[in-house]
C-alpha cells in the first residue's frame, strides 16, 4: 500500500496550522478566534497521522478538539461580545516582541541547520498496526512514575479549582 | 482498459477492507453504499418514528401520502428542499452557515470505521473506537455555533444545555467504553484491541457476548453506555436542548428549510453512529446470535434463511394490508401502489434466498437487525419516558452513571486480572 504521508499533504496541513493561528490572534470575535483555533488543532490532529502516531491524534481530536474547546466556546459565548470587540486587540509591546520572535526563530534556524546532530536521524518504521499498544507499554511501563507525576499534578489542579470555585464546602 | 479491470477484480479475492487492501474504487463504492444505505434508513426513521409514535398514542399517523402514509418522507423532503432558506438579520453569516455543515459532517464521517462485516467496513483503523468517540464529539462543536450564530435567546440557552449535557455524559460513555475495551485483552498475548472489527472478532474468539461477560459487569457498563447515548444525541427523555415546551426548538430554532433538514440528518444518523457502537461493543457486531452454542451446519443454514425470510415477511405484511384497503375505486391506485411495493421487497427476499449473496450480506443483516432494535428503543424512550429537568439530568450523568462507571471499570479490571494471573496462569 502506497504511503498517504506525501509532502504534499505536510506542506497542505502546516498551511492550514499556519493560517488558522494567524486567524486565532487576528480576529476581533473570540468565537472567531476559538474557532479557528479548532480548526489549527484538527489540522494538527492530521499531522499526528502522518507521523504514524493514530493514537495521539484520536486524543487529540477527543481531548483538545471535542473537550477543551467545547467548554473554551461555552465561557466565551457568555462573555459580551460588543464590549470585546471594542477593546484594544494589540498592547504594542513591540520590543519584547521582537526579542522573543528573534529568539524562537533563531533556535528553530539552529535546529534547522544542525538538526541531524541534536536529533539523530531514524529509519522510520511504519507501525501503525500496533501504534497504541506500544504507546500503552511506553507509558504503563518505561514511563510508568513521570506519568503518575502527571496524574497527579492534574488532580491537585482539579482540586484546586474546586476550592477556589467553591465558597462552602 | 485491463489494467483498470484488473485494479478493481483484484480487491474481490482479498480477503479485507478496501481501506486495508487499499482499493480507492472499492472505498468509494463502500462509501457510496453506507451513504445511501444511511440515506434510506434515515427516510425509514423519519416514516417509523411518526408511525409507531401515533400508534402508541393511539392514533393513525401518517395516512394520506401514499398508502398508510409511505411516502410522506419523501413529501417532507420535497417540502424542506423547496421551503424559503431565511437567515436572521443579526445572526453571525459565516458561523451561521457553517453550523449544520459541521454536524452532518461528524454525523457521517464516523461510519467510516462502522464494521458491518469481517470484511465489509470502508477501513478498519487501529484506534477504531476512539475515532468513532473522537469525531462524533466534534458535532456539539456544531450544535455551539449554531446556537450562538442565530443570536437569539431560546438558540443560545439550547446551545448551552446540550453542550453541557454532551461533555457531561461523555465521561461516563467514556468509562464504559474502557470497561469493554478491557474485556478484549483476555486472550493469550494480553493484549486488547482498539479496533472496530478487532472488538468484534474478540468477542468471537471468546465465545461470549460482551454484555455477558463476567455478569453483571459487562450489563452494567452496557447499561450506562445505552443511558449516556441517548443523551448524547440528545433524544428524549433527555431532548432538554430542543426542548419545545420551553425553548421552541433549542439550537435550531432560527434555522429553515435545507439547513434544518441538515440537522435533521445528522441527529437520525448520530443515532444509528451511536447505536452501532452498542452494538459493536456489546452485542458481538456482525455474529449471528449463538455462533458457537449452535454451530453445526444445519444451524448455520438456519440462521442464513432470516434475512430473506424478514423481507418477505414485510413483502406479507404489504400484501395483507393491501387487500384490506377500502375497495372504494378511488383507492385502486394506492391498493396497486401497496401491493407493487410488497412485490419488490418479496423480490429482495427471494434473492437473499441464493446461497451466494446470503452469505455475503449475512453479518450485514444481523448487524443492521441489532442497530434497528435500538432505534425501535430510541422511539419507545420518546413515547413513554417524561422529559428529565436539567438538574435531575446532571444530577444523573454525574452522580450516578459517572461513579457506577468508575466502580464497573474497577471491577472489570481487577476480575480480568484475576482471570488471567490464577485461573489461566
């Protein structure tokens, strides 16, 4: 079977991650905003399936796609959409800006011209017949304490906001 | 010119999915065929629903389109198509007209990992069920916008509810899920499967069902999945988000014509998505009831005759109703139109008799059979359960599905455990 990973899909994919984001700070309407934002996400979420990696992107569309920006949606579309229109979309901290634009974008040059010394090259191996049982003997065995760490760093934050939220309980 | 013959006979001998064996003509062929397929049933829906509804309430239904009301579907759709398509003056266009786009779109694309058969799905993906989950979460996304586009009240609060609603009974749908998925990890490698026909053919290999699987465990997980998916498509008793006593008609109230037929659409096909998950995960998908209890060859010839067999058996109910029309001549030609009908589903029920195409639509009859009893339960639900309140509804999805979940999630898991490490070390 032909692989469907063809530049062409890369190039089509990252293009609509690029427009989507430009579109998410651009827009006057936050409901704009958020849903552009979705749309860099599922794009993002196609990416994933290139690089042979169908269970993050699954999550990724559950999680980020279907939860995150449903609840994202639900605050915004309450919140006055007159009022933020009016208010002042740039704060012109153009200075800081431009160091951290130099910055990044020096590091991805860096990155871009040495790569193949900070990230050795792989054969790539297409498994995605067994893609989320090995990503399940990653996490439940190699990775098994960073990722109880993170567990439990999201349920201190889950509690947190309970207290916060909560004046009595 | 051969070569192309060749391209498209080649798929006939391989024993796979089109997505699998990587035919794009077979894959268009099958989704064609799921799309009018869904098409159909839809219409079916739309005629059942309001048949079987009225004769709960005792009344007729549908009588006057065409006999005993066949062709009011079609009426309604003709009606919808040509109805003036009328945008709100204040509405948001863009989000507006993107709306019902969005949810038909999640509505159908989820049928892509739908198995109807061993080999007759349009592909099987390693993260089956996690896509079904995934892209059929993405048509509240549509249900948002569209609420908040039409920029209106009784839109806006429809909007809000079902969005709560939908994220709310997804985590326990979630949970039940995983509590299935567990159950395919008991074979001898002790690793389970994602996907769709992986489910299924796990079941087969088990030799149980499911929903019978370390009774009650896999009832209960089946139980609060069969309570979450009516939720989620948000269909009485828990329609709060177009709910017509309160809000006239939720989400979609500014919207007309085609754009509300579109959402029409996507509900009745999110239905028979979700109904189809069901059944994949609990009720053994394509298998025939009892495959290894009753599997001698005369049984196998048995339960081969059913779909045929259902088909004439509405070719029978055509040809009785038929003769029991009023003799008066004015309705000669709906008596005509009745019995022609009863004609062809007898046709299609004479031609599922040869053994060469009953054996190749066999798992897609049963599978269609399981789906169709849970859309009869979605119309019983309608016509007999009152409309929960919003808090009784949450009150439902988080304090009583969402620990049950959780606790049959535990359990399974730790039975599991025990099965694989004492009882079959």
């Amino acid at each position: 079977m032909a692989p469907v990973a063809t530049p062409f899909f890369f190039y089509l994919f990252a293009a609509i991650m690029v427009i989507g984001g430009i579109m998410v700070i651009t827009r006057k309407n936050p409901v704009h905003s958020a849903l552009a934002l979705i749309v860099t996400l599922l794009a993002q979420a196609s990416v994933y399936l290139m690089l042979y990696a169908p269970f993050v992107a699954g999550v990724q569309i559950i999680l980020y796609a279907g939860g995150i920006m449903v609840l994202f949606l639900f605050v915004i579309m309450l919140v006055s959409i007159d009022r933020s229109i009016r208010e002042r979309q740039f704060n012109s901290q153009w200075v800081v800006g431009l160091i951290a634009a130099t910055a990044l974008g020096g590091l991805f040059i860096a990155v871009y011209t040495k790569g193949t010394n900070i990230f050795p090259e792989h054969a790539l191996s297409i498994v995605e017949s067994d893609n989320t049982q090995q990503v399940a003997t990653m996490l439940y065995g190699q990775y098994m304490f960073p990722f109880e760490i993170a567990s439990l760093l999201l349920l201190v934050a889950i509690i947190g906001a309970v207290v916060m939220a909560k004046k009595r309980i | 010119m051969g070569q192309v013959v060749q391209y498209i006979r080649s798929y006939l001998s391989s024993d796979q999915t089109p997505g699998a064996a990587g035919n794009m003509f077979w894959a268009l062929v099958y989704i064609m065929l799921v799309f009018g397929g869904l098409s159909v049933a839809v219409i079916a829906m739309n005629w059942l629903e309001r048949k079987i509804l009225a004769h709960m309430q005792v009344r007729l239904g549908p009588m006057r389109v065409g006999p005993h009301g066949l062709l009011q579907p079609i009426a309604d759709a003709i009606k919808l198509l040509l109805k003036e398509d009328i945008m709100p003056a204040e509405a948001d266009g863009v989000v507006f007209w993107m709306a019902p786009f969005i949810v038909v779109l999640a509505a159908f694309t989820v049928f892509v990992v739908v198995p109807f058969g061993p080999t007759h799905a349009i592909t099987d993906m390693n993260i089956g069920i996690l896509f079904m989950l995934g892209v059929s979460s993405l048509s509240v996304l549509g249900i948002v916008m569209a609420g908040w586009a039409s920029n209106s009240h009784y839109p806006l609060i429809g909007a809000l509810r079902s969005s709560a609603q939908m994220v709310s009974y997804e985590v326990a749908m979630g949970l039940a899920v995983v509590s299935a998925i567990l159950m395919t990890s008991l074979n001898a490698e002790g690793t389970g499967t994602l996907s769709m026909i992986g489910i299924v053919q796990a079941q087969q290999a088990q030799g149980e069902w499911f929903i019978f699987k370390f009774f009650p465990l896999g009832l209960i997980a089946f139980f609060i999945f069969a309570v979450a998916m009516v939720a989620e498509t948000n269909r009485a008793p828990f329609d709060l988000a177009e709910a017509e006593s309160e809000l006239t008609a939720g989400f979609h109230t500014e919207y007309s014509g085609f754009r509300w037929s579109l959402f029409f659409l996507a509900e009745y096909s999110a239905m028979i998505a979700v109904s189809s998950i069901a059944v994949t995960l609990w009720l053994g998908g394509w298998l025939r009831p009892f495959p290894n209890l009753l599997n001698s060859s005369t049984w196998d010839l048995v339960f081969s005759l059913f779909p045929g067999v259902t088909f004439l058996l509405f070719a029978a109910m055509c040809f009785y109703n038929a003769v029991r029309m009023p003799k008066h001549p004015l309705f000669r030609i709906q008596t005509i139109g009745l019995a022609g009908f009863g004609v062809v589903l007898g046709l299609i029920g004479l031609v599922l008799f040869l053994p060469a195409v009953s054996m190749r639509v066999q798992d897609i009859f049963w599978f269609a059979a399981k789906v169709a009893g849970f859309m009869y339960l979605y119309i019983w639900y309608r016509g007999t359960f009152p409309r929960y309140r919003f808090d009784q509804l949450m009150q439902m999805g988080w304090k009583v599905l969402l620990p049950m979940g959780l606790g049959v999630l535990i359990l399974t898991a730790g039975v599991a455990l025990l099965q694989q490490r004492i009882w079959h070390p």
